[in-house]
C-alpha cells in the first residue's frame, strides 16, 4: 500500500474512534432520561409498556457496529484498543462531571447546583454500571465476532455481525439494568420490562444498521484492495495487510 493509504487507513480508525468514544460517553450522560416508543401498538412486558426504555440507549448501538467494522478491516487488536481508550474517556468524563457538580453555583447561574445535580448527580452510579456491562458486552461481542469470522473463512458478515451483537447485547442490557436497580437507582419491579424491551430494542437496531455495516465494509475493501478475510496492519512501519 502507498503511504498515501497508510494516512488513509490512520485517519478514519481515528475517527471511528472518535465517533465510538463520543457514542459511549454520551450514552452515560443522558441515560436518566426514560421514553416511550412502541410502533407496534399497546404492548406491555410484564405490566410495563414495550419500549419503555433509557435515552442512554440511543446511541450506544453504535459502539457495537463500530466494534465490528474496525474487527472486520483492522482486526482484534485494534478493536480491543478502542474498548480500552473508550473506558479512559468514560472515567475522564466521569471526574469533569463529578468536578463541576462539587463547585458551587454563582446566585446568577442559569443552572443551580440541585438543578444540575438532579441531572447529572447520578452519572457516578450510571457510568459503573455502565462500565462493568460495557467492558464484558464489548469483549464478549469481539470475541464472538472473530470466532465466527475464523469458522466461516471470512464469508456470511450478517451471520458473525448479528450472532455477536445479540449475545453481547443482552449481557450489557442484563448487567446494566441488574447494576441500576441494585444501586437503587431504577426500582426492581421495573426490571423485566427494561431488560426485555431493551434487549428487542437493541436487536432491531441489530438487524438495521447489517445493511450499513456491509455498505461500510465494501467500500472499505474496495478503497485499500482487500480481498475476504483480509485485514489491515495499522501497526506495521509501512501500511500491509494481512489474512486471517
């Protein structure tokens, strides 16, 4: 590959980076926002209306399909580099938020401190349980992606993209949704609801970003030459790639 690739390839693993990272840290921040979506109709789980379910959903779905398309062109390795520094910005968002929450509020501060607390006091408890859900769901959904990469010899990308999102999907919804109501954060009896109506959420969005996951994939296969199954080497000195 020319140097020219090697800019190439560099910059959008940066920026699906930062795409991934902003996803993630928003999720965390405005999760203690609940709504209600239900396309089908009035259908309740367990008492609870379908889709009844956290803001903080919304753009979490993108980390997964991020996941999987730098699995997918630039392998394991730097796949599991973008969950690390994902953790780190969570953290590091975390210690802004818990800083700017101690300091006081000036009398004539638009936003006062029980204002901003009832908003964003909680975030401590959100961004654990999120953390704990989140570092299991995403090595969970990377090990499974290029589990099923290997047995399929690099074929069938629906197969591998959905089977790991679902699995790693509803480890995450389980968790975080255990964690919150464990913390005291989400009364219990609205556990089943959120799990299942989140869970389903999140396999809908599944089954509708497959279609830009292959979209992403091609076009990235036909940018840098790639064959099926191969992946480039961000690593090497000079851009290569390699098979898997």
């Amino acid at each position: 590959m020319t140097q020219k690739d090697t800019l190439v390839a560099r910059r959008i693993y940066l920026y699906l980076g930062a795409l991934f990272i902003t996803s993630l840290v928003v999720s965390n921040l405005i999760f203690q926002k609940f709504f209600y979506w239900n396309p089908f109709g009035k259908v309740t789980v367990f008492g609870a209306p379908l889709f009844e379910i956290s803001a903080g959903i919304l753009p979490y779905p993108v980390t997964f399909l991020i996941t999987d398309l730098i699995s997918e062109i630039f392998g394991r390795k730097k796949a599991n580099q973008i969950v690390v520094a994902g953790i780190f910005a969570s953290f590091f968002s975390l210690a802004i938020v818990y800083t700017a929450n101690a300091v006081p509020a000036t009398a004539w501060s638009p936003v006062q401190d029980n204002l901003f607390s009832s908003v964003f006091g909680n975030t401590i408890v959100a961004v654990f349980a999120s953390m704990m859900a989140y570092l299991l769901a995403q090595f969970v959904d990377i090990q499974i992606y290029h589990f099923w990469k290997r047995l399929t010899k690099g074929k069938y990308l629906w197969l591998r993209n959905n089977f790991s999102t679902f699995s790693s999907q509803l480890i995450d919804t389980f968790t975080v949704v255990a964690l919150l109501c464990s913390f005291g954060e989400i009364p219990w009896d609205k556990f089943t609801g959120l799990v299942i109506s989140g869970f389903i959420f999140k396999i809908i969005i599944a089954f509708l970003d497959t279609p830009l996951l292959y979209l992403a994939v091609y076009t990235m296969r036909k940018r840098f030459n790639l064959v099926l199954g191969e992946e480039i080497d961000l690593d090497a000195q000079t851009l290569t790639s390699k098979q898997v």
